[in-house]
C-alpha cells in the first residue's frame, strides 16, 4: 500500500469554465469506461450546474462530490442530491469496478483478499 497517500480526483467537469478533466494518471483505465465518466460528468453539470468530482478515498472508496459558487443562484441543490443518488444507484457496478481497480493497481492490495471480500 502507498504510504502517506490522500484522496485523488478521478475525473470531474465544471459548468463555470464548461471544462472536463481526467487525470492521466488512469490513462490505464479502458476507454469504455473513460468515455462513461465523461458522460456522467458533463451530464451532471449541464443538468445541475456547479463543479461535478469523482474522488478516491484513501480506503479505495469512490466519492462523488458536488460544489457550486455561492454566487450561482442558478444551482439547485435539491437537484444535485437527487442526481447523486440516482448515478450512486444506476452506476453501482462501474463505482465498485473503479474501486477495485485502485486498490489492485494503485494501492497494490493482493487481489485473493479482495476478491475474498466480495464473497
């Protein structure tokens, strides 16, 4: 396990700068999946507005994670929360696949015991 590490954005998309980001350092990830995160990404802030994150936790863990000016009179937070939900339950497969990947391949935790976890 990487010692001393922190939380890493995976990707995001900001509605202010109309702007998406992915960090290279999953350029491994497939290109399937990249372009699904896109797509949930930019959908999200055309839908809502504000500044749209997927963040690995520490643990491995996937992390959605919404922000907005506080200027922006236009976010809807009600929106955000329910769109959250919906993405955690419609996307549940993809953020538990992504999770495993950071720990296999970044946190290079033995993939028996992980595997042994989802028995």
């Amino acid at each position: 396990m990487i010692k001393g590490s922190e939380r890493i954005v995976l990707c995001g998309a900001n509605a202010y700068e109309q702007k998406y980001y992915f960090n290279e350092k999953f350029s491994k990830i497939p290109d399937s999946i990249k372009e699904e995160l896109h797509i949930i990404c930019v959908l999200f802030t055309e839908e809502v507005g504000g500044v749209f994150t997927l963040v690995f936790e520490e643990d491995g863990s996937v992390s959605i994670e919404t922000d907005a000016y506080e200027e922006d009179i236009l976010y809807d937070e009600i929106s955000s929360g329910l769109l959250v939900g919906e993405i955690r339950r419609q996307r549940q497969e993809l953020l538990e696949s992504l999770s495993l990947y950071y720990r296999i391949f970044i946190l290079h935790e033995p993939m028996e015991i992980l595997l042994d976890e989802g028995k």
